[in-house]
C-alpha cells in the first residue's frame, strides 16, 4: 500500500501558480513595498540631514546621501543646549505618568469589568466620554488646578493630568473582560484578595495589551508639548521636546537648520528604541484589540 501510495504522489500533477496569479501577487508585493516606503521615508530625510554640511543641506537639487558625512550638527545640538538634562526630564516625566497610567487602568478596567455596582455602566461610559474632549479644551482647567495647588513648575505639575488615562481604562476593561470568571472565583476560593487576584492572576494574561497601552503613553507623553510649555517655568525641568523648541531659535542663520535636524534625530531614539524592544508584543496587542461590547 504504502508503494502505490508513493506512485500516485509521483504521478500527481504539480500545481503552478498561472502567470495572472504571479503578476497579481507582484504587484501587491510593489505595492506594499510603496505603503511601506512613505512613511519612512521622513525617517530617513532626518537620518541622512543630520549628516550634512550647511552647504549640502542647501543644495538644489538636494543629494540623496551625504557627500562628506559630519557630526558637528550633532555636537553643536548636543553643546549649544542642555540637551542631556532635558532628555533625562522627558525620561522622569514619561516615565512616571506611563507607570501611572498602567497601574490605574489596570485596577480601574478590573473594577469596571469584573465588579457589578449601581451604575458602574454609566460611570465606565462617563469615563470613555472624556476621550472626545478635545485637549485644547481641558487645558485652562487642567493649569489652574495644578496652579492652586502649587504644583506648577515642577515634575509632578507636568505628570498630574496624565497620571490615569480614559483610553487605557477602556483598553484594559476590554481585555480583562475575556479573563474567565472560573479563574477569578478560584483564586478568591483559596483566599486570595482582590489586589493578589489583579497582579497574580489577571495581569500575567495582559501582557499584549499592557505594552500596547505603554508604548502608546510613552509615545504620547514624549511628543507632548502644549502642557509642559504651559506649565513648566524653568529651563532646567524642559522635556526635550521644548529644548528643540529652543534649538528653532537657531533657524534665523541658515547654517543652523541642520542643527534642529541633528536635535530631532537624538531625541526620536527612545520612542524608536522603545517601539523597537516591544514590537513583536505591541503588534500581537494590536491584532488582538478586536474588543467586544
């Protein structure tokens, strides 16, 4: 039998994909070669201006490769400006608000997902309300609280409004919504408490949407400009986004617009080095964010 079996797979007709078939999928290969390429584009424009003398930086036609590579803009953007201060207070104020974040959506998405209470409905559909709040809004509110209580001009002013995030608390409700209850009324059968239930049981089952949420607040929270302006007075507690605000000051001489290039550059890293660490998570967290009502 097992002869026959062996001839009858010899004797089977190859299948070969029709020359239509092999055209159609080239095609859709150039073209998610093409959606691939316009957004990095920008990416490497930055990479490769950083490397340009003034000179080259003006020329027209614009060079697609530096001729002759130099880091003085990166030195001039390093010196001119406190720059690894102001990379260090993004560091503290991101990351401080992305702990922030993560601890209070995760204990308020279990609350809302696993806790039944007289208007727990109402009060989750409050909070995913918020989320339609244009910032720009909420922003003369947000700077007199933290005014009135003296906190304006410092760290924790800046970390204040982004210490819980409506987002997370729905993104974590949704998630935590498919732990089977059995799990939950186990652990609380072995007298596990409600805080032990959460970071024992319930967390370890929320690894993809926990980076997803992180590396969406770490992203946000360092591209985050209008607030730390509002409220930080100090040069020496700028974020880095507001010291390459500083460094703009340096476009009036032309020669200096790749310094702003060169600035740029250093600070996109960690949201880079950021995405690049968590990707294979933040991308499975992603395709699993089908969330049910």
């Amino acid at each position: 039998m097992s002869g026959a079996v062996a001839v009858q797979a010899r004797r089977a007709p190859i299948r070969r994909t029709p020359p239509r078939g092999r055209l159609t999928k080239a095609f859709l290969y150039l073209l998610l070669a093409i959606v691939a390429i316009i957004p990095l584009f920008p990416l490497y424009w930055l990479l490769i201006s950083a490397f340009k003398t003034p000179a080259e930086f003006a020329s027209v036609p614009p060079t697609w490769f530096p001729a002759e590579p130099t880091i003085a803009p990166l030195v001039t953007a390093l010196t001119e400006v406190p720059f690894a201060q102001s990379m260090l207070n993004s560091l503290i104020i991101v990351g401080g608000s992305t702990a922030s974040v993560l601890v209070t959506s995760v204990l308020a998405g279990y609350v809302f997902a696993k806790h039944r209470f007289r208007g727990r409905d109402a009060l989750f559909y409050g909070v995913v309300a918020t989320m339609f709040l244009p910032p720009i809004v909420t922003l003369v509110p947000l700077y007199y609280l933290v005014s009135t209580m003296g906190l304006d001009d410092s760290y924790l002013g800046v970390m204040l409004p982004w210490l819980a995030n409506a987002f997370g608390i729905f993104l974590m409700r949704q998630f935590i919504m498919d732990v089977p209850d059995e799990i939950i009324e186990a652990a609380r059968m072995d007298g596990a408490g409600e805080f032990r239930i959460v970071w024992q049981f319930v967390v370890p089952m929320l690894k993809p949407a926990v980076v997803t949420l992180a590396v969406f607040m770490f992203v946000y929270g360092w591209n985050n400009f209008i607030w730390p302006l509002s409220v930080l007075k100090s040069e020496a507690l700028y974020p880095v986004v507001l010291t390459i605000n500083r460094l703009m000051s340096y476009t009036m001489s032309f020669e200096y617009q790749n310094v702003v290039i060169a600035g740029a550059l250093v600070a996109s890293l960690p949201t880079v080095l950021v995405f690049l660490v968590a990707q294979r998570v933040f991308v499975q967290g992603i395709a699993s964010s089908g969330v049910k009502g």
